[in-house]
C-alpha cells in the first residue's frame, strides 16, 4: 500500500484490475484505493505473475502493508543475497581438516575449539513505494501506558491496526495486563482518544433502546474529519470576528464581466465568475496586505509564506475537501474560476492529487449558496484562519443623510489561531478583505 500524503494512514481498495494468475508488466495498473481524500490507480513497478491477492475489494490495507504478491518479478540488484560461503571456501579449518591435531586437543581441554567467522554483511533493503517498508506506522506504541498497564506486542499491534484506544481497555491477563483477546473483544467505544466523545457507543445506544434506528459505520472520511476536527477544536485557542460587507459594487462588477465574456460559435460563454472566485482573489490580496496573518502554527515556530495560497471548502458525499488554488494573489478571476471548477469536479470524484489539497496558508468555507447567513468556521490544522462566507441579502442601513436605504449585504466570520494572529491581528486582517470586497477593483490592482 503505497504512501499518498503524510497524513494518509491506510487506504481502501475498491477496486481490481487484473485477477490472481494474470500476467503483469511494469505499469499495468493493478488496483485502486480510496483515502480519506481522493481515490487513484496503483500501478505495477515489475513484471510478472499475479499470484496472490491479500486484500479484497472493500477491505482496507495499512500504508506499507503487502497488497498482493507478484511472482517472476526480478530482484533488484541490492536485494539478491549470495549463497553463503562454506567454511573451506571462508579460509576456516574444519574439525575433520584438523585431523588428529585437533582430536589431541580435544583430550587436553575436553571440547573441540569454537570456529569463528566474519559475519556476512546484511544486503540493503530496497525501500520502495508499492511493497512493504519499514515506516513509524509499524511500532504500535510503548508496551507500559502511562495508567501502568502493560500490553503484550500482539495486543499493540491489533489495537493499532484496528484504530482502538488502549487507555480505555481494561486487561484480562495476568497483572491487569492486556493480551490480544481484551483487543479483540474490545467494544465499538474503544475508538482513538481525539475521537472518543465520553460515552460509548454501547452508552449510547441504550439511551435509545427500543426507538428505530439505523447504523452507519464511519468511513475513511469520516473517521478523519471527526478526528482532525475534534483535536483542532481541542488543541487550537479560537477566536472570532465578524463583520458585515456590501456587496453591491462586486455584485455589479460581476454580473458585467459576465456579460462581457466572448462566446463560442455555440452561444457559450468563455467563462461564467461567481461571487466565490471574487471572495478568493480579495482574501488572497487581504492576506497580501497584512502578511503577518499569511501564516501557520509549526509546532515550536511559525511559518509566514510569501504567496497566498487559498484551501476552498469542497462538500462532497459523506464529508468535504480543501483543495487549494496556489499563488491566488497572482492568477485572473477567470483563472480562479477555470481552476475552481476543475478542482472541485475532481474533489468530488475523489480524483485530486495530495499536492492538490495539502498545504495552504488559510481557508474559505461558503454556505452561502444554502442560505446560511452567518456562521463559525473550525480552523484546519496547522492553518491559522479560516474565513466563514454567508449568503448575500438585502439589509436595511442608515444613510449619510440619516435616512435607511436597502443593500446587498454579506456577513463574514474570521476565525484566528490565537498562538499566531491576535486580535489586532485579525481585525486589520477583516477590514483589508472589506476594503476589497466593497471596493473590488483595488484587488485586481
């Protein structure tokens, strides 16, 4: 199982291309998995015979963990090993070579003399993607927790292979120890700590006994987001800020662009912007402005980057994506908006790349499409800010004259990363984003 993005653990397979006993060659595609994030084709590195299959389709594999088995393959050079040396070939005297000399001795100290020889070195081991390695996925934790206990090898190795919390298990073994049969009959609740919500699904569940119901096991996705999201909410000191926007000249200048686009001989325009491409290029130019917020939390120090490279928040079937649009201060609208379209086509069909949607100085979440007038955002580790988006409606507001006139009005929601940007920080951060929302020529300048 081959490794597709740092935080990518395991993959599913969801999908065979060739059977066991097919032949293959170098670039056959072999079988296709499904991250949390995308889904691509693994392709064969060697020629050969398909001789076993370990993984089915639905079943899903650890990175590093052997797929299938294809035999015939040529070794590489570095993984032959050769035949080992016999004594008289290594220089080495045997007993019999000895003869009596050695049998006299054998009457002096009792026992014939040890031969040594000189190890032979260990040939290296040839560390490539699609077979197995030797990653940190393979050590399975300490064998004492921090509560005492101590767990057997066999037992950390399903608990880790299985996703399930060790601190909630309580041993069986000898000493409270906890051997493979705890792991094994461990219950659904023993999930992963940053997922664990104080009661177990058993808990839970009884809560409900008797009603209808119906359940859904957690996918890869899921699994993810339920963990990245409860350990930014538990880890990261959020803040807040939101103001409110006139939209009235980005609506305008829009709605002309749009209507200025050329058209093909079919009547279809070049392109079509939504408010969404705008909101990415004047956040982008925010962040330009105020440089000091175009960063993110590294552990013991803070990365501040030079572009401005935007994660846009994606839905998709049972949970949602970032893909990033790189250097958006640089690109046109109508680049933004080409790129967007692409990128979330192929989101949705779990099609990006891992450089498509890792990375990124801050975010962009919109609901505005569903109505949603205002909201609060999860920052998305190791992010800073994300930028919560609402609908755009009509709002009654004071004149200069003092009498109330109707705008188009948006409301956005900033949420901060305290350990990187303060509350001034942000504030000017907000009031750059409005500038060019209600001035969004200066963003194109």
């Amino acid at each position: 199982m081959p490794q597709l993005g740092e935080t990518v653990a395991e993959g599913k397979i969801t999908k065979w291309f060739k059977a066991a006993g097919d032949a293959v060659k170098p670039g056959d595609n072999l079988f296709e998995i499904e991250t949390d994030k995308t889904s691509m084709e693994v392709p064969s590195t060697t020629a050969g015979t398909l001789s076993e299959i370990r993984f089915q389709v639905g079943e899903v594999a650890k990175v590093g963990a052997v797929v299938a088995i294809i035999s015939g393959a040529a070794l590489p050079e570095s993984a032959k090993v050769s035949p080992p040396l016999t004594p008289a070939k290594a220089g080495i005297q045997t007993p019999d070579a000895l003869g009596p000399r050695l049998r006299g001795v054998e009457r002096i100290i009792g026992q014939p003399p040890a031969v040594h020889s000189t190890p032979m070195p260990r040939p290296a081991i040839p560390m490539d993607p699609f077979r197995e390695v030797r990653t940190p996925e393979r050590n399975f934790g300490s064998a004492r927790l921090a509560s005492g206990a101590v767990v057997t090898p066999l037992a950390r190795r399903l608990a880790g292979e299985r996703g399930i919390d060790l601190t909630r298990i309580a041993g069986s073994g000898p000493h409270g120890r906890i051997v493979a049969r705890d792991v094994e009959q461990a219950a659904p609740g023993a999930v992963p700590a940053a997922m664990a919500s104080g009661a177990s699904a058993a808990q839970v569940k009884a809560l409900y006994e008797g009603i209808a119901y119906d359940e859904v096991p957690l996918d890869s996705m899921r699994r993810t987001i339920a963990t990245r999201l409860v350990e930014a909410k538990q880890t990261i000191p959020h803040f807040y800020l939101t103001i409110d926007l006139d939209t009235g000249r980005l609506i305008a200048m829009r709605e002309e662009a749009n209507a200025a686009a050329p058209k093909d001989k079919n009547g279809q325009p070049a392109f079509k912007l939504s408010l969404n491409d705008f909101i990415i290029k004047a956040w982008a130019a925010a962040l330009q402005r105020i440089p000091a917020a175009n960063a993110v939390w590294a552990a013991d120090r803070i990365l501040r980057f030079q572009h401005s490279d935007i994660g846009v928040a994606v839905a998709l079937e049972g949970g949602l994506i970032t893909p990033v649009v790189r250097n958006a201060e640089a690109k046109s609208l109508t680049t933004i908006s080409a790129e967007m379209r692409d990128l979330a086509e192929r989101a949705r069909h779990k099609k990006l790349r891992p450089n498509e949607y890792q990375g990124g100085s801050s975010a962009i979440s919109n609901l505005g499409m569903y109505g949603v007038r205002e909201f609060s955002a999860i920052i998305n580790p190791p992010h800073a800010t994300i930028l919560a988006i609402g609908a755009t409606r009509r709002a009654p507001v004071e004149a200069e004259d003092g009498s109330v006139k109707f705008i188009s009005q948006m409301t956005a929601t900033l949420s901060c990363d305290h350990r990187v940007v303060d509350g001034a920080i942000g504030a000017e951060l907000l009031a750059a984003f409005k500038d060019f929302i209600e001035k969004p020529v200066t963003a194109l300048v």
